[in-house]
C-alpha cells in the first residue's frame, strides 16, 4: 500500500504557506484526540471524490470523526452518540465538549453541515427516514454489537452506499471477523485500528484503490 496524503493536510504538515482559514480548520481538526485521526486524509478525499449527500457517523464522540466528513461543507453529516456516562455531570462534560468542537469547526466557516443528534443508534435508526450514501460504524468492539448497528442502518443505505467499520484490526476476532463475512467488495486502511470499507459499487472500490493502495 502506498501512503498517499491529501494536498491540504500534506501543506499543513509540512508547514508551506497556505489559506490562513483552510490552515486553522485543518489544524483544529488534527488537534482532537482520537485513534481515529490516520484516517482523516481518506475522509476529506472521499467525500470530495464520492460526494456523499447524506452521510452517518454512528460515534460522534469528540467529533473528529463527524468533523472530517463535513469539512468540505458538502452534503449533510449526522453525528449519533448517546453521551451515556451514566454520571450526569460527566454526561454534560462531554456534550459540552462536543458543541464546543462543533462551534470551533464552524466558526472556521467548515463543517456548517453538522447535525448532532444524541440518543442511542438502535434508537435513532428506528424513526430514520433518509437514504444514506456513507455510513460510517465506530463503537462496536463486538461480533453482536457491530451486527446489530449494521442490520439496524444498513436498510436505509443506498444500492451503491459505502459502509465504514472501525476498529476492524484493533478487535480481530470481533469487529473484524464481522467485517471479513459482509458480502461487498472491501478493503481495509491497516493503520489507526484499521478501517474498513465495504461496497457494492465496483466504481468506488476501484477509486479508492487506486488512490490510496496504488492499483489499477
Ligand atoms: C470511539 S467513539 C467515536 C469516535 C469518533 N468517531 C472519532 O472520530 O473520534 C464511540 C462513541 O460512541 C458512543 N456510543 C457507543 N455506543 C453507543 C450507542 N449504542 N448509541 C449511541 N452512542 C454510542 C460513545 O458514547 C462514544 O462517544
């Protein structure tokens, strides 16, 4: 596989003389915490290249996840989490934080796409009345729990959606295994837990390849 950056995040890594917005919003951006961060290069590209409509982030937790996808202001991002720190004031610490993240992005004039929903994903998935064109799976450290947040979305994605699993290398015989057995043309980032992407478009694989795993 080939590393492969995109053009703004490899300017703003290497320092060179950039828009001063665009420079601010990609470092926010690469200052949350998360193990999900090697991933943002292929976030920003795909929803540039795929142009994803509607896009579902199941784990919005400090956001970068939700914040990458709307970056490009394209289309519209739903970030699903429950916040279910079963302590209140631990609960109110981590919406705050979450609504300062999405303020932060947006005042960067990015990411004014973001619609935060909180409640939990089996919930939120039961009165879902959208096609989704990217779903992107991020709390399921289980073989069961990775099933039922697919079974409970995958009906609303489109013929040619895209479905992102994270963690599939960082739980190997749970969360990977589930992966591994979906039907779709797939592959996987092996860095930052490793991410899966299955899909029944030949197209978007085919893209996707040849971007980032230098095929053709
Ligand atoms: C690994 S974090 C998401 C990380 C995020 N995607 C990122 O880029 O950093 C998982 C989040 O899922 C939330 N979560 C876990 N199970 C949930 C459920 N059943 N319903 C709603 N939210 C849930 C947790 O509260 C946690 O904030």
């Amino acid at each position: 596989m080939v590393a492969v950056a995109v053009p703004e995040f490899k300017a703003l890594h290497q320092k060179r003389r950039f828009n001063v917005r665009k420079d601010s919003a990609l470092a926010f951006i690469d200052s949350l915490e998360s193990t999900w961060k090697g991933h943002v290069p292929f976030a920003l590209w795909l929803v540039q290249n795929l142009k994803p409509k509607t896009i579902v982030d199941l784990g919005f937790d400090r956001g970068l996840s939700t914040i990458a996808f709307a970056y490009r202001n394209r289309g519209h991002v739903f970030g699903v989490d429950w916040f279910d720190d079963t302590n209140y004031a631990a609960k109110c610490f981590a919406l705050d934080s979450a609504f300062r993240n999405i303020s932060n992005a947006i005042r960067f004039r990015y990411a004014k796409n973001i619609h935060l929903i909180v409640g939990p994903f089996h919930e939120i998935s039961k009165t879902w009345n959208r096609k989704i064109d990217l779903l992107h799976i991020d709390w399921a450290h289980t073989y069961q729990s990775a099933k039922q947040h697919y079974d409970n979305w995958f009906r609303y994605l489109k013929d040619d959606g895209i479905v992102l699993v994270h963690d599939v290398l960082a739980y190997p015989d749970e969360t990977g295994r589930f992966f591994n057995e979906l039907p779709q043309h797939k592959i996987i980032f092996p860095y930052s837990h490793g991410l899966g992407v299955a899909t029944n478009s030949e197209e978007s694989i085919r893209k996707i390849k040849q971007k980032f795993f230098g095929a053709f």
